[in-house]
C-alpha cells in the first residue's frame, strides 16, 4: 500500500529515524501533537467540502434548469422551422410571383433601322508593355 508515494518500508524507516532523534519519551508527546493536527485538518477539509459542496450542488441545480431551458427553446424553434417549412404559399402569391405564360396582344417591337454604324477598331498599335525597371515619381 502507497500512500502519497511511501511504502511500508519508508513509513518503518522514519518511525524508527523518528525512535532514535526523540526518544522513548517524547514519542508519545509527539504522536499526540501529530494526532491534534490530523484531526484539524480532517476538520478543515471536511468543512470546506460541506461548504463548497453545498455551493457547487446549487450550481448544479442553475446549470440543470439553463440546460432544459435552451432545451425548451430549442424545441420551439424546431416546431417553428418545420412549421415554416410545411406551409404553403397563397394561390395568389404563386400565381404573382410564377411567370407569365400568357401570349400578348402586341407583337415584339423591333428596333428601327438606323445609321449603320461601324463597329469600334481597337487601336493598330498598342501600347508598349512597361517593363520592371521604369521608376515612378509622384
């Protein structure tokens, strides 16, 4: 058995180091003194693990209650999205927004002639292509 990373052989090991620097006298003395500070700290910790453990459970709880609410709320979105998505459009905002098929009165206009013109040249010579060495001033 391990307790903190010290075997038996090294708890033996102290207790008798521990023998030999105090005595058979104050071993006693010192045992009890350790015994006090044991029982204080088991105290200690005991009270800090009630507090906070009453404090975290209280957390807990407020976690728990945001969590079925998004829950909530996520589950009232869907409905609405699957609601939205399952309706249909009026018959006559379909028929508004459908393109019209209908054959008109009127034939197409044509456009008139004109003067014809001549299509647009691109220039004989074009200019020089700039090469990587030209400098610039501004």
């Amino acid at each position: 058995m391990d307790f903190l990373g010290i075997g038996p052989l090294e708890i033996a090991l102290v207790a008798l180091i521990a023998f030999i620097v105090l005595g058979p006298e104050r071993i006693p003395e010192v045992m009890r003194q350790l015994g006090k500070w044991t029982r204080q700290l088991r105290e200690f910790t005991n009270n800090i693990t009630r507090d906070y453990g009453s404090d975290i459970q209280q957390l807990t709880g407020e976690i728990t209650a945001l969590q079925e609410e998004f829950r909530s709320i996520q589950r009232e979105i869907t409905q609405v999205a699957t609601g939205f998505m399952t309706t249909t459009l009026p018959t006559d905002l379909n028929n508004s927004i459908a393109p019209q098929n209908t054959p008109s009165a009127d034939p197409p206009v044509e456009p008139a002639p004109g003067p014809a013109s001549k299509p647009i040249e691109s220039p004989s010579d074009p200019a020089p292509a700039q090469s990587h060495n030209d400098t610039y001033t501004i």
